[in-house]
C-alpha cells in the first residue's frame, strides 16, 4: 500500500532570535496542499516573497545553509527542515518575519515540539520518493569529506566524523529509520571550537549566539583570563572547562551528540532533494557544502528522469477495458495481422495497449532468420490499431466504419524489438475529432525503455456498401 503525502493539521508559531543575524524572528507553520514541499516565505517583505526549499535555490552554506529566490532569501533552515522530514511531513508553508530562522537551543527539538503540538494529517495524494539506481557522490578528497548514497529498499543515515581533535576523537552516528529521530537524534546541538568563537564574532556572525545554543569543545589549554573574556562576550556570569573538554553551559545530551548533529544537518540538507529518499547515505566529515552539493546533484538526476516518457501502468492481474473478444467486434483485422492483444486503459483522450511479442509470428521467419526482429512498419501499425480502438469505442456502430491512415509524422525507432517483448503502447488524441480526422501521438514501450514514437493522423470513414453480383 503506497505512502500517503503528510502535512500539519493547523497553523502554529514560536519566536527566537537568528544565531548570525542576531535579529528576533517568529515562524509560523501553516499546513500545504499536496505535492507544495517546503515552501518559506518572507512576510516581512514586499509582495511577500516566496522561497522554494530545493537545492538549485541554495546560495552559501557558511555555518548554515541559505537558500534564495524571488529577491528574497532565508538562512539556518537546516534544523526545521530536520524536524520536518524527521517526523515524514511532506507539504509545509514556513512563514518567517526576518532573514534568519532562529537558533533555538542549536537542534531541532523546538520544531519538533512545535510540529507535534500543531498535529499530523494524511493527505490524498501518494508519496513519492527518490530511489537511487546508483551510488552518487560527493568528495573533496583533499578535505578527506565524503557523502554517498545507495539503493536500498529503505531510508538509512549514517555519519562518521574525525577532526583529529582529541576532545571529539573519531564519532559515529546512524538513524535507520525515521522513527527514531524525535527520541535519537532532534535534541542533538550544534558544536563549535573554542577557537572559533571570537574570530566568528569579528566576522560579524553568530551576533545571535549565546553559550545556551551550543556545545563548546576546549582543544586546548586555555588561561581563566581568556575564559573571562569569552563570558564577557556572551554575557555569562561563570564559565568553566569540564575534564571532559567541554564547556560547563550544557550537558551532553548523548556521548556522541556532537555526531548526531551532524546527522540532522545532514537530514536537513537532503530535504532539498524535493522528496523523501529511499536509499542509504553515508557521510564522512560532512558540512552544509557536501550536504548540499550531494542535493544539486540528486536534484539533476531528478530532473532528467522527470524528462524521460514513462510507461503506461500495466498490471496483468488486473482485467482489461476490452479483451480479444471485444477487439474482434471493432477492429476488422485478423490474424496474422490483428496486432493487439488487449486494452489495459481507456478515457476520452488516451488508451492503452498490449502487444505480446512471440517467436510464433510468421514475419519471423524472413525478418530475421539468424536474428529476429520485429520490423518497424508493424510496429507503426500496432499503435495504429489501439489508436482505432479509441476512435472506434466513441461511436455506436463501430463495425460500420474503417480508418485510413492519412499521413504519419515524426517517426522514431529508438530501440529494436524482439521475440519475448511485451509492447505496452499508449495514444493521446491531441485534439477534438473533426469531420472523422484524428490527431494522435504515441508511445510504445518495452519494459522501462522507449522503443518508438510517432504522430499520426487518421480518417474514420464509413464502409462502402457491399455491391452485389
């Protein structure tokens, strides 16, 4: 039974301040129609400004990840976006009144609490998820960083980090399956060197932070001076290192919290992908850069494969709109030149067919002995015949009328057919019959694969009488 897509089931909001900007900022969630994704607007803004959650909308991943579009961009979307995939929402509006979404306590619990107060609801449509065919991959070997992703019948994460630090010393994380990340993973903060904090500050960033919002890790020896001086930056009473190479502002949620983290920033960060992924990722060392660029590459195989024609749906199990039998009473074709073998679909507009291929057919045996192909104008003619099957099923006495082909357009053959083949063809009628002339374009397939298409035009004329002797 297929995935249903998820949303919210009411509007709700907190309020904090933006870790780099320093600015307050409130988020409101609001539920999504099917098949929106992550959608954050910028209401503090003209015209009010929408910004798509997709990788090719990520413009720097400097500390966070930020995304722009329409003139407008929001930064830190990391940790909600987590939270979002982590509890399998699908379709969100993210509404923010600053450039920043806020800190929090520098993990996703916040939105996780927020997300589970608002509700949960399934929606209409289907879910429908990125299944790798391949391994894809990002490395920046110099950097020794790496993410992967494989085919797997099902989501996995694993993360593994080592910053030569002898505080941290070599971490490992794993989620195998979105259930856990509320208890295992949401309340994960972010880390930060102690070195890196004041040269951050100089950099006009973390103008939001606050040693409440973040796991400080002591590398090194440092004077009581120096620590001083870091509780005068961040307006603290009393700072102090614990034996285990941390600051005394927070207690490890987790021996290796500092990995899961980096676990949800990777979650996050795939969000981007547009879709829930059905695959195993590992990632080495990863940052928003590798996260992302993992994305835009995944988000490109996407769209490629949204470009390739898909085959109608065909389920042999299931019975058809018209069997041999009923063919037979519309098309006056007959053996060894009926060229269909059942109608699997049918609407106003398009109908689909089944031609089985076997070694049985005569023109085998001239074409070819040594390397049997089924030739191409027979093809043509298969479609031809469930394109007749549409026209045909519109009019009350089809047994009355015969179509003739009046020109054929655009002919591909892309792939050769074979005994053993099963022909899954598909006719759209691009436009309203006119005076019997039929537009028609179509498709046929074997399995996955494309092997010939081509634009038809038809007339349905009625037969002449039969002249008697």
């Amino acid at each position: 039974m297929a995935d249903k897509q998820r949303t919210i089931s009411k509007t709700i909001s907190l309020s904090g301040k933006g870790l780099h900007s320093g600015v307050n900022v409130t988020v409101t969630l609001k539920p999504a129609p099917v098949n929106t994704g992550f959608v954050f607007k910028r209401v503090d803004l003209k015209d009010q400004p929408e910004i798509k959650a997709l990788a090719e909308n990520v413009i720097h991943t400097n500390r966070n990840t930020t995304i722009s579009s329409n003139g407008a961009e929001i930064s830190t979307i990391e940790h909600t976006l987590a939270a979002l995939t982590g509890l399998g929402i699908d379709n969100v509006y993210i509404e923010v009144d600053g450039p920043e979404i806020p800190i929090m306590d520098g993990s996703s619990k916040y939105f996780v609490e927020l997300i589970k107060k608002s509700g949960i609801k399934s929606q209409e449509s289907d879910r429908e998820y990125f299944i790798p065919k391949e391994k894809i991959r990002f490395a920046d070997e110099e950097k020794n960083i790496s993410i992967e992703i494989f085919p797997d019948d099902k989501f996995s994460l694993e993360v593994h980090i080592d910053y030569n630090s002898k505080v941290l010393g070599y971490q490992y994380a794993s989620l195998d399956r979105l259930e856990d990340f509320e208890n295992e993973i949401s309340n994960c903060r972010t880390f930060v060197f102690l070195h890196e904090l004041e040269p951050l500050l100089k950099n006009n960033l973390i103008k939001g932070g606050d040693l409440d919002n973040a796991i400080v890790i002591v590398e090194h020896k440092v004077s009581q001076e120096e620590i001083n001086h870091l509780a005068d930056l961040f307006n603290k009473p009393k700072v102090e290192v614990m034996p285990e190479g941390i600051l005394n502002n927070v207690d490890l949620a987790f021996s290796n919290e500092p990995a899961r983290h980096k676990l949800l920033d990777v979650l996050g960060d795939l969000s981007l992908i547009g879709m829930p992924i059905r695959g195993k990722v590992i990632a080495k060392r990863p940052g928003h850069f590798s996260n992302t660029e993992l994305a835009k590459q995944i988000r490109k195989q996407i769209k490629l494969d949204q470009k390739k024609p898909k085959p109608p749906e065909y389920n042999p199990n299931h019975p058809p709109v018209f069997d041999l039998v009923a063919i037979k009473k519309m098309l006056p074709h007959r053996p060894p030149f009926l060229l269909v073998d059942k109608i699997t679909y049918m609407d106003d507009w398009t109908i689909c067919g089944i031609k089985n291929v076997t070694m049985n057919e005569s023109y085998f045996v001239g074409h070819y002995p040594e390397e049997p192909i089924m030739p191409g104008v027979l093809q043509i003619e298969a479609m031809a015949q469930v394109g007749g099957l549409l026209l045909l099923s519109q009019i009350s006495n089809p047994s009355e009328y015969l179509l003739y082909f009046l020109k054929i357009e655009n002919v591909k053959f892309k792939h050769k057919v074979v005994p053993g083949d099963t022909l899954n063809i598909r006719m759209n009628l691009l436009e309203p019959v006119k005076r019997g002339i039929a537009l028609t374009y179509g498709q046929v397939f074997v399995g996955n694969t494309l092997v010939l298409e081509g634009n038809f035009m038809a007339q349905l004329a009625k037969k002449e009488p039969t002249k008697k002797v």
